[in-house]
C-alpha cells in the first residue's frame, strides 16, 4: 500500500496532541508547578512598553509568529535533498525530546526571574561570566537571523510582488487595531472583526496593485521598517500585527492540514536519497551532524528561548498560559513543518517536471530527478533555479487547495507567500528588538561610564547597530552559507538554553530523579552534533569571511560556556533562588 499524505498528517497530529495532553501536562503541573494566583511580570512590572500582559490568544499569536518565521518552511525545504523521511524524523524527534520542552522552560524560568532574559538566568544558574559570554554569543545569532530572514523576504517580494503589497497593507491593518484594541477599547471581538476586513482587503489590494522593487532596494525599505518596529511600544504593533498573524496562521494550518488529509495523495518523493546529499555551500553534506545546520525552527531551536524570555515572558498573565504559549507552540511549529514536508513529497515532483526547460538550461535533466543518488546530489540547485527556496512549498500548497477544495492554485500559491512574509517580518523586527535588549545588557556590562552607557543603550541607536550589519549580510546575496550559519548558530542556541534550564530544573525546582537528566542529556548531545557540524563548516565549506568570523567566535564561546556548564553541574545544589 502507497504511502499518502493523509497517513503522514494524521501520525503527526496524533503525536502533537498525545505529547500535549501527557508530557505537557507533567512539566505543568509536576516540574514547574505553575501556579495561576501568581502575580506574573507583565502585571507586577507593567510600564506600557515591554511589559503588558496579553490575552492569551493574543501572545500566542505574538509568540508563534515570532519563533516561527520562514525557518519552519525553509529548513524541511532544503532538507528534502535527503528524502523525505529523514527530514521529518528529525522534526518530530526533536518537537518530542528537545523543542517544547526547552521553550516551555525557557519561558517559565523567565517568568519566574521578572522577565530576565535566558543569558541573564544562565549567569544565576552558573556564573557572572556565563551571562556576559552568553549574551555576546546571543547577539552574534540575533545577527544571523536578521541576515537569514531579510534575505529570505526579500526573495519572496521579488519573486511575488503581490504579497509584498498585501504585507505592507497589513502592517497598516495591525495599527489600526492596536489603536482600536488599546487607546480607543472598543473590544477584542469588534477589533478583531475590523482587523479581519482589513486583511481580507490587504489581500484583494496585494492581486490589484503588486509592488515590484529590487532585491537592494527591499533590503532598504527592511533596513528602515526594523528599526522603527522594534523601538515602538509593543501595543502600537508588534500585539496586535502578531495576533492578525495568528487567524493566518490558523487558518493555514487548518486549511492546509485538512485538504493534505482529504486529498490523500500519493508520496512520490524518494523516502531516502543519500547519506551525504548536496545541500549545504554545494557541497556533499552528511546528515548528521549536518541536519541542524538546516532543520533548525521546525524541529527545535535556541532562538525561541531568546523570543520566550525576551518579549513573551513580558506579555504572560498567567502562569497557566504558559504550556499553551510555549509548548504548545513548538508543536505547533513542528506541525508546520510536518506540513510543509508531505506537501512537496506529494507535489514536488511534479513541480520540478513543470519546469524541466529551465532547469535543462542549468544542465539539471528533471528525467533523472527519479534517481535518489541523482535526486540528492541536484535537488537544492534544482529548487534555487525553479521555484525558490520558499516557491516550491508555495506551490505544492497551491496545489493540495485546488485538488482538496477546486480553488484556483495561484489563490493558495499567493496565500502561501504571504503566510512565510507574514511570520518572517514578525521574526525580523521581534529579533531587532530582542537585540536592542541584548545590547543593552551587553553595554551595561562592559561600559562604565555613565553617559556613554545611556547613549549607546538608546533604543534606537540599538535597534540602528543591529539591522545594519543583519541587512548589510544579507545584502551579499550569500544565502547557502548565511542559512547553514544561522542554523548552526541557532541550534547551539538551544543547547546552551537547554543546559541553562536542566540547571533551574535541577538546582532551583530542586528536581529529583530522571526528570531532570531528560533535560540535560538531550542537551549534551545537541552541543556535540552542533559542535561537529560547525568544525565541518568551517573546513569544508570555507565561509566567506564576515561568516567565518561570527562562526569561530560562537565556536569558541560555546567552549566556554560548556565549561561553566560542567562546573555547575559538579556543584551539589547552589544557593540560588528565583528573584
């Protein structure tokens, strides 16, 4: 019996809610034990800027939006070079054992801390030390993921002019209900009814009137739009545009996940291609330790605990909000990812025949494409040539809508588009955001001269530093290598939050028995899969320079910390104490 998508999207949807109602629940009530009469840092705190509780459908969206981005899309994609089995095992192996768990903790370690951010609490957990080596580390992956994302909207503007028209428009629809929803309070459901209207329109006027600019010319308009969106106060857009993100994001996902269970379409990508498929710098790249280079958001990632502990902790008004917030949406995004990999398994193929004149006038012949060896060795310059990184899942979504439900494909090809810009603008300007506050904290460190440390702290002069350099990388059009950088930078991330987390669980909560080493077993040997992906990078792939930098530096800092990590983990049970 063939293989289908109907299979394939019902086994991921019976994990994510077993996993949810079981091992959530445990970490809920069992390790954090989180309690609702516990008055949260968003309303102990409150200063109308950073620190604002939110209705929990609101946060959602703002968090998910957030973490998600392009990545839980891009990785599966590029990640199909191996087949398609390989990919998703890595994504729901990862969702179980690592990704919801390290964000479900890294936001209530937050929580519990007033809203201090992970690189603060991994200073509590091991040294003073830590905390500055972690938050250098931090800002140098915050770079990385401006890089990756402007880079990959831009490539979705250019080549789909239409969403660039509708994305802009719906900005302007996340002002004005913010301005509905907090200065005016007419409620959420007339607020949401308007914003809802004026997105449907954002769409229509994005078919009408498509914006068509260059890649340099994108880069500036992002240049200016971060800046600005990550110094405003989160009421005025960052809320509200991130919980109109979330109604796309439902009804994507529930779109998409009933027409791929309804269409029950046969699998025709290969299961497996190769061990060592070309994927990374066009160079034969092994899937492990390689994976996390490229399968980052979608299975697990350090950047979430940056997002959880730098905006979301700021933003929960209940303590019982958090397993819906942050594990929740971890599973949600690997559920993203589940779709985005049966989608091109079942459509890929055909995609790629479609376009078999113009890939022959790169040398690809698509008649061969059936071939694994051949399938793995071509694949990402076949899909850089085609469809674009972001097109090929596009498409194939396009696709499952018009077979599922008769709808026209460029309808959801067009959806598709502006549901990826959608989240990775929400990522790019919450990461410029994220490093202003690293910034800061970092120059509170190390400047101590008053008046310097107040000028270079400035919001905007933070937001200015960062989206420079972030937009300057992603202008060199590098995006094999930027990508792989990112995601390494990423995944160490996580092994470091993680290793930050098991210490709370273990030192703090006091946590006995197996429990805790399921947290930091997990962690180690993420640190190592990523360490040795990284020395293989850097030997194999030779980045350019800028990118060879950011790398060596992480490499080495992620020595560090793992050092730090061991002496803490030696020591019986630190003082240390919840602020």
């Amino acid at each position: 019996m063939a293989l289908t998508t109907t299979m394939v999207i019902g086994l991921g949807l019976l994990i994510y809610v077993v996993l949810y109602l079981t091992y959530g629940r445990k970490l809920e009530r069992e390790i954090v034990k989180a309690d609702p009469n516990k008055e949260t840092p968003a309303k102990r705190l409150y200063d109308g800027v950073d620190y604002v509780p939110a209705d929990r459908p609101v946060l959602f969206g703002h968090h998910f939006a957030s973490i998600a981005g392009a990545a839980p899309i891009v990785g599966p994609v590029m990640a199909m070079a191996w087949g398609w089995l390989l990919g998703l095992a890595w994504i729901w192996l990862g969702n179980v054992l690592l990704g919801a768990v390290h964000d479900y903790l890294s936001l209530m370690a937050s929580v519990r801390y007033d809203g201090r951010s992970i690189q603060w609490i991994s200073g509590k957990v091991m040294s003073r030390r830590t905390s500055l080596t972690f938050q250098v580390f931090i800002y140098f992956v915050l770079i990385l993921v401006v890089a990756a994302f402007a880079a990959v909207i831009t490539s979705i503007f250019v080549k789909t002019p239409q969403v660039a028209t509708a994305s802009i428009l719906f900005i302007v629809s996340a002002l004005v209900v913010g301005f509905l929803m907090y200065r005016i309070r007419i409620g959420m459901v007339p607020s949401t009814a308007v914003g809802l209207v004026m997105l449907v329109i954002s769409i229509w006027l994005g078919f009408q009137y498509p914006l068509s600019l260059t890649a340099n010319q994108w880069y500036g308009v992002l240049f200016v739009y971060i800046i600005i969106a990550a110094s405003l106060p989160v009421w005025i857009l960052l809320q509200p545009r991130d919980y109109l993100n979330a109604w796309i994001l439902w009804f994507g996902l529930l779109a998409g996940g009933l027409a791929f269970l309804l269409v029950n379409k046969e699998i025709t990508w290969p299961a497996y291609t190769m061990f060592s498929a070309t994927v990374v710098g066009g160079k034969p790249s092994p899937f492990w330790p390689v994976i996390p280079l490229v399968i980052a958001c979608g299975s697990l990632s350090g950047f979430h605990s940056i997002v959880a502990s730098g905006t979301t902790s700021k933003q929960l008004a209940n303590e019982l909000h958090g397993l819906t917030i942050g594990y929740g949406g971890m599973l949600t995004e690997g559920f993203l990812s589940t779709l985005v990999v049966t989608s091109i398994a079942a459509y890929g193929m055909s995609l790629l025949s479609q376009a078999a004149s113009k890939l022959a006038e790169a040398g690809i012949e698509v008649a061969k494409l059936s071939d694994p060896t051949y399938m793995g060795t071509t694949y990402v310059a076949a899909m850089l040539k085609s469809f674009g990184k972001v097109g090929i899942f596009a498409q194939s979504y396009g696709m499952g809508w018009q077979d599922a439900f008769g709808v026209d494909v460029t309808v959801g090809t067009v959806f598709a588009g502006l549901w990826v810009s959608a989240f990775a603008l929400t990522t790019l300007d919450t990461t410029n955001r994220l490093a202003r506050f690293t910034w800061s904290e970092i120059v509170a460190e190390v400047v101590k001269d008053e008046s310097t440390r107040n000028m270079l702290s400035n919001r905007w002069v933070a937001s200015i530093v960062a989206a420079l350099i972030g937009i300057g990388l992603a202008a060199t059009g590098n995006w094999t290598i930027i990508w792989p950088a990112f995601g390494g930078a990423n995944q160490m991330l996580a092994a470091i939050a993680l290793m930050t987390a098991g210490l709370w669980v273990r030192n703090v909560l006091a946590v006995k028995g197996v429990m805790r080493y399921l947290v930091l077993a997990p962690a180690l040997f993420l640190w190592v899969t990523v360490t040795l992906a990284y020395i293989w990078f850097i030997v194999v792939v030779v980045p350019s320079p800028p990118v060879f930098t950011i790398v060596a530096i992480e490499l080495l800092l992620a020595l560090m910390l793992l050092y730090e990590f061991s002496k803490a983990v030696r020591t019986e049970v630190p003082e240390v104490a919840p602020a």
